[in-house]
C-alpha cells in the first residue's frame, strides 16, 4: 500500500520506535527491501537522492518500478516513496507529479529566511495532492552523491520558526549526525533533540544513520527521533559481499548472480537495523 508517512510516523512519535528510511539504488535493491520488510509486517520509506534518481532514469521509472513490485510481489505493508534533499521546488514538483507519496525539500543550504519560502512553496503544493513533506533546519554535513558539505546545528527557536511558517510533516533538525563515515565517535546533541521533540507535535528525523553506535541510536529513539535514514551501510554490506563473490568464483559472469549474491547481506541487516528501531 503506497501512503505517505504522516500515520507511519505519528505512530513511532507517540509510541517512541523509528521506522526506516532506506536509500534505493536500483530494482534489486528496492526488491530486498520490500520483501524484507513484508517479511517482518513493518512500515517503510524507501528514500530516492536526486542522483539516485538519476541513475535509475527519472521519478516516473521509479514510481513505475515500485508500483509494480507491490503488486507482483504482493506487499501490503504501508510504504512511502520519499525524495530525500530535494534540492528546489521543480525537483520536489517533478516527483510529486510522477506519484512519490512523500519529499523532502532541503534548503538548509539558505539562510532561515529562504528556507521558509521554498520549504511553504513545496508544502503548499504538497498538500493539495495529499503528499508529506520533511524539511531540514541547521546544515547535516557529510558526504553524500560525492558531495562533502559542513554541518550547522539546529535550534529550538529556528524549528519552531520553521514549523509555524511551512506547517511542514517532520523535521530534520541537524544535531551532530552526519552523511557517509564519521571521522571517530558520532556526538549527537540529544538535549536539544528532547527540547525540540516536546516544544513540536511532528516527528522528528535523524539523517546519516550509517555508524552510530547502537546505544546512540537507542537513545535518540527514547529523546523523540521517529525516522532514521540510512544509506551506506546498506552499500557497505552488499557491496562486501559482491566484492567475495566475484574474488572468490572467477566463472560468474551472469548479472543476476553477482548483483544478487548480496541479498542475504541486505536482508539480514535490514532486520537487525530494524529490531534495533523496534520498528512496528
Ligand atoms: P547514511 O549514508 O550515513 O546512512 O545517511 C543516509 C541519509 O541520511 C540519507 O538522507
């Protein structure tokens, strides 16, 4: 069932979980998931970067693609397609128009200001056609589609400015997590993460999942995060796998063997990420 994430998130908010937000690559990539997540009866946001949406061809294939894995794949848990760092308006509207249920306009990159404005313009525009929106407040910093940016944290008072204005779905507030590795211990600012989750009534996202310490992840859960994002441990495990395939079997040559040798790697991370998320 293709939703957007209001319900999904609303839910993990009030009964303190997190659901998953996993980054797509391509068709198999987006098929583990699906199944996966099926497998364990939980609710998933598959999220699509600008690059990623790329290289798989555009918005409509994407859609297409995911549509029909639910149908052929007979998937009846909720899932949401989520743009994630929508870079502008048009990127935003092009995916709306092509049936993403759910977007993500990042205009961290301006000032409050400017934020507000394209944040309101993608909102209003969203919601007509019943589709979520989650904005980024202060700078999430990282490396991401080869992109290497520096991070800013938020503040209440730019959250609660931010929410009252746009009227937005969740919020990513940057509160020390960043895209890609850390360079040493991830130090994430859980006393401001509580402040904002009980000063807000909409959830509360955590961007750069990959290489927090479980006991981090569990605490940002108890201190309000209702969505985590993760993306290069997914990369991480099955590119690991491939890489012993093709090192280790030198006849393989067929496409499906090779890409497909990682999907027991991808699903069983899927489900330790998600027991950790106590995902419902
Ligand atoms: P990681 O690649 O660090 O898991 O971050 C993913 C993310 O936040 C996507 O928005």
């Amino acid at each position: 069932m293709l939703v957007n994430f209001n319900e999904m998130l609303l839910n993990a908010k009030k009964e303190k979980y997190a659901v998953p937000h996993f980054n797509i690559n391509n068709l198999e990539w987006t098929k583990y998931i699906l199944e996966e997540c099926q497998n364990l009866n939980i609710p998933v946001i598959l999220g699509v970067s600008e690059g990623a949406a790329k290289y798989m061809g555009g918005f409509n294939t994407i859609t297409g693609m995911v549509k029909g894995l639910l149908k052929d794949l007979n998937i009846t848990i909720p899932v949401c397609i989520h743009i994630d760092h929508g870079s502008s308006f048009e990127v935003c509207k092009k995916a709306i128009d092509a049936g993403f249920t759910s977007v993500m306009i990042d205009a961290s990159r301006y000032e409050l200001k400017e934020n507000i404005k394209i944040t309101k313009e993608v909102v209003d525009y969203a919601h007509e056609r019943g589709v979520s929106v989650e904005a980024e407040v202060g700078h999430i910093g990282g490396t991401e589609d080869n992109h290497t940016s520096q991070e800013t944290n938020a503040t209440l008072e730019d959250c609660l400015t931010l929410y009252n204005s746009t009227k937005i779905d969740s919020i990513a507030p940057a509160l020390g997590s960043v895209h890609g590795f850390y360079k040493g211990e991830p130090n994430l600012d859980f006393a401001t993460m509580k402040i904002i989750n009980d000063n807000l009534p909409i959830p509360l996202v955590l961007h750069g999942g990959t290489g927090i310490p479980n006991e981090k992840i569990e605490k940002a859960i108890e201190n309000g995060i209702s969505k985590i994002n993760i993306n290069t441990d997914l990369q991480v495990v099955w590119s690991n796998t491939v890489r012993n395939k093709i090192k280790n079997d030198d006849k393989v040559y067929d496409p499906r063997k090779i890409i497909g040798s990682g999907e027991e790697a991808i699903k069983s991370r899927i489900k330790e990420i998600v027991t950790l998320f106590k995902t419902k």
